[in-house]
C-alpha cells in the first residue's frame, strides 16, 4: 500500500492513480469537469447560512486546484501534514498552545468538556446551548457527565444562576461540583445572540474562583468578533479549551478546532479515535479551510460594512420591515407585509439572491456572509425593491 505521506509526490490531483480510492473518483469527475465547462458562476448571492455554500462541483474543483498550487502533505489518520498545518495556524491565532482537528463539532465540545472535566462533576451549560439542545445528550450518556441547563431560552445566564447552582452542589448529601462551564457564543438557537460581554466578565471569574474549568463554544467566533470588533484570541484567553468550526463559514465539508493546553490536548487524539473520529484521512477538510481561513478577517469585515449600508437603504423602503436581532451578529428578520413570502423568494431567486424559507409567519432570516460582497450593495437593494414590486 502507498505511504500516505508520499502519495501526492507523484504529481497533482489529477493524477488518480496516487489517490486514495475515494478521491480518486471525485479527483477524475473534477477535473474532467474542468476541461469540458465553463467555471461555475459566482455572482448569487446566498443569504442562507455563514458560508458560501459550495456545491459538490464547487468543491471538487476547489481541492483540485488547491492541491495543483500548493506542496500538500497528506495526514495519516488525522495526524501530521496539512491537518497539522491547520492546527498550528488557529493555535496561533487562538493564542493557545495546541489546537487539535475534530471530524465534528460536536465531538470537539463533548471531548473538551470531558477533558476539563478529569473524570467526574457537573456541567453548567445555556438551555439553549447546542451542546445540551442538539447533540443527543452525548456528555451524560458517553461520558456520565450531568448537564445542567441555565437561564431557559436566554443566550446569557447571569453570574448569580451559576453561583447559586455551585452552591446548591455544597448542600446535598453527595458532594458533585461544578467541574466544567460551557458557554456558546453567538447562541444559534437564539438566532445568533451573543452573550452578554460584561456578564461574560463576571460568569469566568465566579468559575475560577469555584474551581470549575471554562469551555467557549466558539463555533461562530469568527464572525462574533466582527460584529463585537473584539479580537478573538481576548475571547479564547480567560477559557482553558474553545472550539471553532471549519464548515461553517471556513468552506470545509466537516470539521472542527478544539485548542487549548498542551497537557490537555497533546495525547487527545487517542480519545478522539476511542470515539470514532480518528478518520484516516483528513487532508481534504484541512485543505480547505485553511484556504478560506487566511485573510477571513478582513473579507468578512468587508461583508459585515457592505451588510450595513443595505440595512441602512433597505430600511428606507415602505414595503420591507427589517428587525435586527439585539446583541446579534449576522442575522436579522425581513419581513414584505403585502407580498406572499415564497411569491418574493422567487422573485429574489430568478435575480440571483437566495433566502432561506420564511416561517409560518412570512418572516425570513436573512444571514450575512461573504457572497454579500459579490454585487455592490445599491444593485442589491434594487433586487429586493424589483422583488417586491414585482
């Protein structure tokens, strides 16, 4: 069998025979593709997710050229090569000792709270975090670790929830004390909410002072400190682990950064494949968010003042009633009272923008990444006034 760190020096992509048997296929298709149509069109502007919601084409033909510019060195089994590369370029901007790939983020958040907290404890965590609303209960069941849930449908509990929560761990018969706080932030399920800085502020230090370890949910942190102009290593610092995720917004087809101490994370690639995410090769999600990591900050920067200008214009406009969400970040709510909502949706489609579905009300979330960049913003608020004229 061919080393997996040697495999790619035989030529580029293209070459299939070098691959393994998976990407070889994608590798042909792609570049097949690529000499018999013309490159795909990136004028729509996606106002559906965080990222540029590459197609499989998009991305197949990405990794191909990517791999034809760059002196890549494959993993082998989540170790070494590019995934290490990506490792060391967040550990740096984190301002962490370690960083560590995940094949999920959900693997990142439960192995860093299992980490943190050494064998034992209770684990304080939003209600409507992501961790305790959408990952199946994984902590208490994989890793018998109660969660206990704050502040229901609030992005931000208070220092006083949590320290009335270590207290009331000093009262019972058995002793379980708080091991671990987590706090996500921005909350998705609060329609990306941060969380309350100043509060932020005094929930780490009664943590310290009780002894419990800080996880930061980070998943969307990049695009928290563009709206919050705080860098994001100031938001990693007071925590011991914080993830960040690499499909969101950094393009990759999965992934996940966990960083934090070295004495933490150095040997947590043994857990992470007890757990099943040691994947043999990683290169390819390694590969690509590093590519849309290197200048994100200034990209997006440049999306979140084009998103601003349109909210101040399209605000103007008597058909549309926008409401930004309170301590938000990319989101925000449109409504067109006089017009069927999926009636504008496809108007706005054949013009080349996308929105999500509207709700059971009509009201659409609009989100803010960096295809907002791709059309000056007057033509755009012209698109949505076209789209609701009809």
């Amino acid at each position: 069998m061919a080393n997996r760190r040697t495999f790619l020096k035989a030529g580029a992509l293209g070459a299939a025979g070098t691959l393994p048997l998976g990407w070889t296929a994608i590798a042909q298709q792609a570049a097949a593709s690529r000499r018999s149509a013309p490159a795909i069109a990136n004028g729509t502007v996606k106002l559906t997710g965080d990222g540029l919601a590459l197609s499989p084409a998009e991305y197949a033909q990405l990794v191909v050229r990517l791999v034809e510019e760059k002196n890549l060195a494959p993993d082998s089994y989540s170790i070494g090569g590019m995934v290490e590369e990506l490792e060391h370029a967040f550990a740096r901007v984190l301002k962490k000792e370690r960083a560590v790939f995940m094949p999920t983020g959900t693997l990142a958040n439960h192995l860093a709270i299992r980490t943190l907290a050494g064998g034992g404890g209770r684990v304080a965590v939003q209600e409507i975090s992501h961790i305790y609303q959408d990952t199946g209960d994984c902590v208490q069941t994989l890793s018998g670790l109660p969660m206990m849930p704050l502040a229901p449908g609030a992005a931000t509990f208070k220092a006083d929830d949590l320290q009335r929560l270590i207290d009331g761990t000093k009262t019972g018969r058995v002793a379980t004390p708080v091991a671990v706080v987590s706090i996500e932030t921005p909350v998705r399920r609060a329609t990306g909410e941060m969380f309350d800085a100043a509060e932020l502020g005094r929930v780490v230090a009664v943590a310290k002072s009780n002894g419990a370890r800080l996880h930061l949910d980070g998943a969307r942190l990049f695009l928290e400190s563009a709206y919050s102009g705080r860098p994001v290593e100031s938001y990693a610092q007071p925590f011991d682990t914080v993830y960040v995720s690499l499909y969101k917004y950094f393009n990759a087809p999965s992934g996940a950064i966990l960083a934090g101490p070295k004495a933490l994370l150095d040997t947590l690639f043994h857990t992470r494949r007890m757990f099943g995410g040691g994947l043999a090769e990683a290169w390819p999600f390694a590969l690509v968010a590093l590519h849309y990591f290197e200048g994100f900050p200034r990209r997006y920067e440049a999306a979140v003042r084009a998103s601003k200008e349109f909210l101040a214009l399209l605000g103007r406009e008597s058909a549309f009633r926008v409401q930004p969400v309170n301590n938000g970040t990319n989101l925000f709510r449109l409504e067109v009272p006089n017009l069927d909502p999926k009636q504008f949706q496809a108007r706005l489609a054949g013009d080349a923008v996308v929105l999500g579905t509207p709700n059971a009300a009509g009201r659409f979330v609009v989100a803010i990444n960096e295809t907002f960049t791709r059309r000056p913003v007057p033509d755009l608020v012209a698109a949505f006034v076209k789209a609701a004229k009809g």
